[in-house]
C-alpha cells in the first residue's frame, strides 16, 4: 500500500487536504467540522480501522484532533491509489466511519437534550465498548464540552444531565473514571459502561 505514516503527538491537530484519505492505524481521533462563523463541532470519534476522506461538496475546514494518546495515522493520496483491492478496502473504510458521523447527525436531530445524550452513550457502548465485569468499559477521554458538541448542546447542560444521571444512579464517579449503568438506556439490566 502506498502511504504517509504519520504519528501525531497527544491533543496535535491535523488540518485535513480534500486529495488526502485518513486511515487510523492505532488510536482514537476527534473530526470536528469549523464554519466560517467560528463555530467548531464535534461530528465523528474515529477509532483503529477507521478511514476518512474530506467531502469536498461542504466548505467547512475539517481537523482531526489527536486526544491524550499518541496516534498513528496513513495519508493515501487518492490519485496515486491504482491496485483496486487497496481502492476497494479504502472506500470500505470510508463508507463505514461516514456510517457513524451518520448515527452522531440523527442523534444531534432528536428533540429533547437529555434523550440526545442518552443516545450518545448507548452509541458510544455499541461502537467504542469493551464488554467487562457484566459491563462496559469505554477507553475514551471526553469533556463535556465534547459531549456537549457532540449532541449540539452546551457544556454546563451536559453537567446538569450528568449530575441528574448521577443522582439516579445511572452515572456514578470513580477517580477520573465514570461508570455509566445504562439498564434504561440500553435493553440489558446489567451493561455497565465506564469512559477511564
């Protein structure tokens, strides 16, 4: 495969070239979406195996974000990709992770706040959630603003539904880990789900 091999160094960011296809090696990055107006959103977490290429029909600058941890990331020029099997695994890719910005947009569309962030975890237990302890651990380092982008909501919202969440019993704190118990969000009484 012919490729660019770049590490990016923990919270690095890397402007995105519409030539330029993004497959994440090792790591988890953030894809936010920057408008002319200053507004930044969060619109996709790519994770290992993921691949992104810039839709050029939307003139927004797009970054990846690299969080806490170091991220290996392979730019493939699109022009000079001709073996059609490794054309075939790109576009794969691509459609895959363009499958996921898709799941955050129709959460961003539902009406109430508190159900957008209850969708939020219930996705991010399916796509990013290592079953453990009758549970899930998610390895994921999010603010709440992040949330907060992620679900077109502001940051001191999210506090307010975590800290309801909390005194359910649905959210508990732990050190810098936050356990999620999601028997009402998700069908299964016992998932857990723990962002470390």
């Amino acid at each position: 495969m012919t490729f660019t091999e770049r590490v990016l160094c923990p919270h690095e960011i890397l402007t995105l070239d519409e030539e330029m296809i993004y497959y994440v090696d090792e790591g988890v990055l953030q894809l936010w979406e920057l408008h002319h107006d200053g507004t930044e959103i969060l619109v996709n977490l790519l994770k290992e195996g993921d691949a992104w290429k810039r839709n050029t029909a939307l003139d927004y600058v797009y970054e990846l974000r690299s969080t806490s941890e170091p991220t290996t990331v392979y730019e493939y020029n699109w022009q000079s990709v001709h073996n059609v099997e490794e054309k075939y695994f790109l576009l794969r890719k691509i459609q895959e992770t363009y499958m996921r910005a898709e799941s955050f947009n129709i959460i961003k569309r539902i009406k109430f706040v508190k159900d957008r962030l209850q969708s939020l975890l219930q996705l991010l237990v399916q796509e990013f959630g290592e079953y453990a302890h009758n549970g899930y651990k998610i390895s994921l380092t999010l603010t709440h603003e992040q949330l907060a982008s992620l679900i077109l909501s502001t940051r001191t919202t999210v506090t307010k539904l975590l800290n309801e969440l909390k005194k359910e019993q649905v959210v508990t704190f732990e050190y810098q880990t936050m356990h999620i118990h999601l028997s009402h969000i998700i069908a299964s009484p016992t998932q857990e789900v723990v962002f470390a």
